[in-house]
C-alpha cells in the first residue's frame, strides 16, 4: 500500500489452525506411570495432542525512501512450521503393536556378536523390558519470530547495493527427554533405572529454541530490461 510519494505498507493477518492427529486404529500416546501405562484402554479415535486455536500470524513491513538514491525498508512476521507425521507415526513402535528392547555390552565384556546379536545376558535383565516412546498431550507447533532490515543506494544505472539483516528467534521446538535413564554405577543397567518394568523411555516435547542473526551485501546489475543479476559479496551470520 502506497502510503506517500516516499512511503509503502505492507500488512498483513494470517490465521493457521493444524488439525489434532486422531488415530484411525488403537494407536496410542501412553503415559508411564508407576509400573503400568495410561491410558490402559485403546480408543479407535484417540487424540494425540489437544488442540491448538491460537496461531495467529500477523506480518508487517514498510519501505521509505530518501532522496533519489536510498531506500530503507523493515519487516516483522511471525510464522509456524506444523510438526511431522514422523512424531505420531513411530508410536506404532510401542507395544502391543511394536517392540523395542535395549541391549546393553561392554568391551571388557562383550556378549553381543554376529552369531547372537540379541543375548538375554546384553538385556541385564531375565525378563525384557519393552522401551517406550511418548509426546504430549501440550504440543505446539514450532514457532519463529523474524525480523529484517535493508538499506539500499543506487550506484549508477541500472545497478545498485543492498545491505541486509535479518533476525529471527525460533521456539517450540521438539526435542527428546530421556525419562528412564540408568544412575551412574557398577553392575547391571537395567537395575539402575528409576523404573525397572521399562527400558528407555524417550518423551518428545516441543521446548528448544534457537536464535539467528545474520548480514550479507549484495550487488545488483540490470543488462537488459527483466534481465537482473545479484552478486552475494559477503555474508556474516
């Protein structure tokens, strides 16, 4: 939106609602509690997460110009990036669909080899324990903020140079906890974990973040009407 001579808006609303994953079987997202996993009964539609109703994403930027040869412009948007199928879909693994077990060797001795890759003794435990995989039920979709900055001057005809920045802190990000990990300690692993009816208990959670920030310089040249060539100079991030 062309505001003045030397001014331009850009604004904008978006809304995104990503659906809840519902599994069409009896696949489930089960909690460990105690010695058993919740929920004990297998729901046909069972709801992974629960719903997300607040992903508003509003964009704003303007340009100004000053003089004849400069022009400034600034740029804030917010955005969401849905989470992959890949985090509902490996729950098939956990039992009774699926079973993992860890094994467990060291080289002083080692009891797994290519003739008996899955010993009992590897196990540290006479009875396996299944490992178990969880996310949720809070499980937002990644989220960035970004910003961005340019600064462009006209050099002679038909070129010019731009100077970007460009920012962004990223949050609600997956990453995966380790609930059933072993205490530090001779003998058996299995014997050291807070939990011993289980093996690893891995527990994906949206709660990283990361932060960037980077500039580069460019350099534009026009050869022929709609013909443009860009030339990257240096970048720093």
């Amino acid at each position: 939106m062309e505001c003045t001579r030397n001014l331009s808006l850009n604004i904008g609303l978006r809304y995104e609602i990503p659906t809840v994953p519902v599994s069409p079987a009896v696949l489930q997202r089960p909690q460990c509690r105690r010695n058993r996993l919740v929920p004990a009964n297998q729901d046909a539609h069972y709801k992974f997460t629960v719903p997300n109703h607040k992903q508003w994403a509003p964009r704003f930027g303007f340009a100004y110009r000053v003089g004849s040869q400069w022009v400034g412009s600034r740029r804030f948007g917010i955005y969401y990036s849905p989470d992959t199928t890949n985090v509902i879909t490996i729950l098939s693994l956990n039992p009774p669909f699926g079973t993992n077990f860890s094994y467990n060797t060291s080289r002083a001795n080692p009891v797994m080899t290519f003739s008996n890759p899955n010993p009992v003794a590897a196990l540290g435990t006479a009875s396996p324990t299944p490992d178990i995989l969880s996310i949720g039920p809070y499980f937002p979709s990644g989220t960035m903020n970004q910003w961005s900055f340019d600064v462009e001057r006209a050099l002679w005809r038909d070129a010019g140079l731009d100077v970007q920045y460009l920012g962004n802190h990223t949050y609600h990000l997956d990453t995966s906890w380790q609930k059933n990990a072993p205490l530090p300690g001779p003998g058996p692993i299995q014997s050291r974990r807070p939990n011993q009816r289980f093996g690893n208990i891995r527990k994906i959670e949206n709660q990283e973040y990361s932060n960037y920030e980077g500039m580069k310089r460019n350099l534009y040249s026009e050869d022929a009407p709609g013909n443009q060539h860009a030339m990257e100079l240096y970048m720093v991030a």
